[in-house]
C-alpha cells in the first residue's frame, strides 16, 4: 500500500513594513500607486542622481528599460533583481530597488489614504472616453447622412 505524501504547503510570504520582495507581480503592486516620490539612484553606494518625479507606469517587460526623464518614472520591475522594503524613523515606508550594484530609493511624496478620499480624473481614462464619444457622434452623423427621410 502505498501513500501519496506530498510535502506541505508553505503559506504565501507576509510583509509588514519591512522585507525584501523577489515576487515580479508583488514588486508592481507594491509601486503601482506611489504616485510623487523622492528618488535616490546609487551605484556602489555613491549618488549618482537624485530628484523628485512622478510615478506614471510600473510594467513587467524583459524588452523595456527604466527611464526617469523630466520628473516622469517609468519602473520595469524587471530592471531590478528585488525590492527592499524599509520604513523610516518617522513609520514612513521607503522602497529600495536593487540590481547588483546599482539601488533605485523611491520615497513616496504623496499619501495613498489620501488621494483615495480625494479621487482624481486619470487623463488616459478620460481621453478614451472622449474619444469614444466623439467616434459614436461621428457614427451616428454618417447614419443620418444614409436615411433618405
């Protein structure tokens, strides 16, 4: 007789406020609505720059860089070997990006809690809606061109 014993099943890791994240999906959720931070980008523990900017896109693709450029982030998680998580004296969190020798320090400017009691208007959402409208005014004004009545 025989017993199938397959070991058992590790619960999913849980972090609060500190660890390191290597989970690609779990490193995009987590800086997916940073929104402002401060930026620190290091190699070897020297600055290299620093600035503040502003999240835009946080994507998984191993054919697209990272780019920081006119305070707009673009973060591939996929540029990053892990993600750091770290919370200051003060209990604010602060991300560490890490690949090899270089960190990417993102530390959020603007509070989530907030800006969730405060919604703002997406402009990408808001540009296809328009241009959907305006696409079905232009479809209903080909329609009435067609009726002879």
């Amino acid at each position: 007789m025989s017993h199938d014993q397959s070991p058992p099943q590790l619960p999913a890791p849980c972090i609060i406020d500190f660890g390191i994240v290597v989970n690609k999906q779990d490193m995009r959720r987590l800086l997916a609505d940073l929104g402002r931070v401060r930026y620190i980008h290091s190699l070897d523990g020297n600055v290299q720059s620093q600035g503040e900017g502003y999240v835009l896109d946080v994507f998984a693709d191993d054919q697209r860089s990272t780019m920081i450029a006119n305070q707009a982030i673009y973060l591939n998680v996929y540029s990053f070997d892990y993600l750091q998580l770290h919370q200051s004296p003060d209990q604010e969190s602060y991300f560490d990006l890490i690949q090899d020798h270089r960190q990417l320090r993102l530390i959020p400017l603007s509070n989530p809690l907030l800006e969730q009691a405060t919604p703002s208007i997406n402009a990408a959402a808001l540009e296809a809606m328009v241009t959907q409208v305006l696409s079905a005014k232009w479809d209903v004004q080909f329609d009435d061109d067609d009726c002879s009545f």
